[in-house]
C-alpha cells in the first residue's frame, strides 16, 4: 500500500502539458456524459456502469486473479441483465436522442406527464366520464376559485381517474394542475356567460372556459353525456377535438414552461446538477488517468533472489557457501513488476573454470534469469564466498 501511495504522488507531481490536457478533454466528455444523464433520469444505468468499470480497473490495477476470472463470467452476461432491468430507460432514452438531445434531455419527464394525461382523458372519453382539467400559467387562480381540496400529488392517469369517478366525493368539481402536480381537487370556477341563452354548453364546459376569461389558463373538458372532448383558451372554446390535439396543447404549455422557468428553486437545482457533475467528472477523469497511468510509474522493489549454480565438474560439490540468497533492488513500471513471479527469479553462476578450492564471485558477473524490462539497481551482498571440494574428500 505504501508503494502505491508513493507512486501515485510521483505521478501527480509530474504531471506535465500532454497530461493536463488529456485530463481537461476527458473531464469536458465526461462532464457532458454525467450532466445528460443526471438531466435525463437514467443516472442509475450511469452509476452501475461506473462502479463495473471501477471494479475492472481494480482488478487489473491489483492483479488480482479470482476476482478477475469471476468478473469476466458475470460481464458475459453483465450487458444481457443490464438491457433486460433498464429496458425501460433504454427505450426512452434511444426514442428522444438526437443532435438536440440537450434541449429534448429537458423534456423526458414532462412527456411522461402529457402520457399520463392523455391516458386518462382516452377512458374518460370511451367511458363517458365527465372531467374537467384547468392548467395554471403565469396568473394566480386563488381569487378566481372557490373551495378546492389540496392534493399536491404527481400527477397519474390512475390520480385522475380515480378523482373523476362518478362515486368520487370530487367528481363534480374541477382539477387544478401547475407544472407537474395535480394541486387541488373539486375546485369551482366562474362559469362563463358566453353560451347561457344558446343552451349549447353544460355547467362543466362554461366553467371550462369560465376560468379562461378572468385568467391565462388553458382548460380541457371531457362531456359526461357524448364523451367528446373540449379545450377552451382565451376565452374561447373548441369542441370535439382531438387526443392528438390536446397532446400538442400540452406539449406546448411545459416546453412554454420549462423556457420562461422563474422559480428559483428549479434555477438552484440546475446549478446544482451543474455543479454536481462538473465534480464527479473531474473527480472520475482524475482517477482514471491515474489508474492508467499508474502501471506506466517506475518503482522499486527489494527482492531476495536464490544462488543457483551450473556447470560444476563431476566430482565436485560445493562444501561452504557464503549467501544463499541475494537481497536485490530492482526497478521497472508498476505493472510489469506486479507481472513478475519472484520464485521464478534467480542468480545463475557459471563454475566451468573453477577448481578446488576457495572462490570470490562477483554478483554482477552472474546470470539474472530476470526479465529485459526490469533493472537491477543494488544487490547485497556484491560478492558471494564458496569452496569447493571433491565428493572423496572427508
């Protein structure tokens, strides 16, 4: 561990130009990456990738054999399980990307919204179930309507549904919906005029458009008797229109939202999914050039070799030898050092001209069966002893 440490403050303090622009494109790709999906709600694809690779990484960074053949057999199923949980995600993620993916990353969660309406406005249209929806815009309602049950709900098709049901204690007032919540629930309106002598319209659709002649809200009615359905903007109302209508209604009210956004708290949370990932991009740009990087660091080990011997002549042994083992500092990059199988390793000296007797042998003259990428530095001891006698003698 303190090896590690060591070199990975040798890298930090020699970073030069070439790494600091590698990092600083890489943060840029990666700060796009995180602050799309933090936009988009498929953080937890992001984040269970992150944590695969991170654990990839690790495994070659440590060499650490068990879990590197167990990680190879669950990744060849990793991208099967990963599809199969987030198909979901996948699906919409793959349906809204484009060049515009920035502008349309905005409008993932209201399109779920406007689903969700259109879901429910399609059953109370097939099963004749009067409902009457009043969208909010810039202009305040409280002193436009009276009475009104708090909901402060997200809003569903199955909300909805339940809310207008003929035996629901709501049914018969209207819903009130700012942004994406369903803010209260069997609120009376101002009816409209417009129609009274014409006997045209019922109480539900002049109330519809009741509310858009003292406001800039935008109601949708579904007619308890036909089942067609109505929007009134402006003061004005259109009957029997479309599913496909009301979609581009709704789609135009949130893009219109989400471009004039005052709230300060949405501009706070922005800055903050900003800055939340310009942290974490840096943070993971950082690591990961250290990670590759790191098996590039020269380091230095102490090892202690063997002496080993070859070519002794027949009838001869080796009676006295100094040092069995050679303690050696060597030098090479991290992860050819980490590659390195230290039994396998070994001094081999040559006895071919030797003779009986005492011998001094220089380590430096010796055979280092050690590969032609590591360096050895020092060895201790520099010379090794022996004597060698013949296998007769007592």
């Amino acid at each position: 561990m303190n090896d590690f440490l060591l070199s990975i403050l040798y890298l930090w303090k020699n970073l030069t130009l070439k790494d600091i622009l590698d990092i600083f494109l890489t943060f840029i790709f990666n700060f796009l990456i995180i602050y799309f999906v933090f936009r988009t709600y498929i953080w937890r694809i992001f984040f269970l990738v992150s944590i695969l690779i991170l654990v990839s990484y690790t495994i070659k960074l440590f060499n650490l054999t068990l879990s590197n053949i167990y990680f190879t057999y669950f990744l060849s199923f990793g991208v099967l399980i990963i599809i199969i949980i987030f198909q979901k995600e996948i699906r919409r993620f793959i349906e809204n990307f484009d060049i515009s993916f920035f502008k349309k990353s905005k409008i993932f969660k209201n399109e779920l919204i406007i689903e969700e309406i259109i879901r429910a406005l399609k059953y109370f249209s097939e099963n004749k179930i009067g409902c009457l929806l009043v969208f909010k815009n810039k202009e305040e309602l409280k002193d436009k309507v009276h009475d009104g049950i708090i909901l402060n709900s997200n809003i569903s098709a199955e909300l909805l549904i339940s809310i207008f049901q003929k035996n629901s204690p709501l049914h018969d007032g209207a819903v009130i919906i700012e942004k994406d919540k369903i803010k209260l629930a069997s609120v009376v309106l101002p009816l409209s005029h417009k129609f009274l002598n014409k006997n045209k319209i019922g109480t539900r659709h002049r109330a519809g458009l009741g509310i858009t002649e003292e406001s800039d809200a935008f109601s949708i009615i579904v007619s308890e008797e036909t089942g067609k359905i109505s929007f009134a903007e402006n003061k004005e109302i259109n009957f029997d229109v479309s599913l496909n209508f009301i979609e581009e209604k709704l789609l135009n009210y949130y893009l219109k939202n989400n471009k004039n956004e005052k709230n300060i708290l949405r501009k706070i949370f922005d800055v903050k999914v900003a800055l939340s990932s310009l942290i974490i991009a840096l943070i993971f740009s950082f690591s990961f050039w250290t990670l590759i990087n790191y098996q590039k660091v020269k380091i230095q080990k102490i090892v202690y070799l063997p002496v080993n011997f070859k070519n002794l002549k027949e009838g001869y042994y080796i009676s006295y030898l100094s040092s069995e083992k050679i303690k050696t500092v060597i030098s090479g990059y991290n992860y050819d050092l980490n590659r390195i199988k230290e039994d396998e390793l070994q001094f081999i000296f040559d006895l071919k001209d030797l003779d009986v007797g005492n011998h001094v042998l220089l380590v430096k003259e010796a055979i280092a069966n050690i590969p032609s990428n590591i360096k050895i530095l020092t060895t201790e001891p520099e010379v090794i002893k022996l004597k060698i006698s013949l296998k007769n003698e007592e």
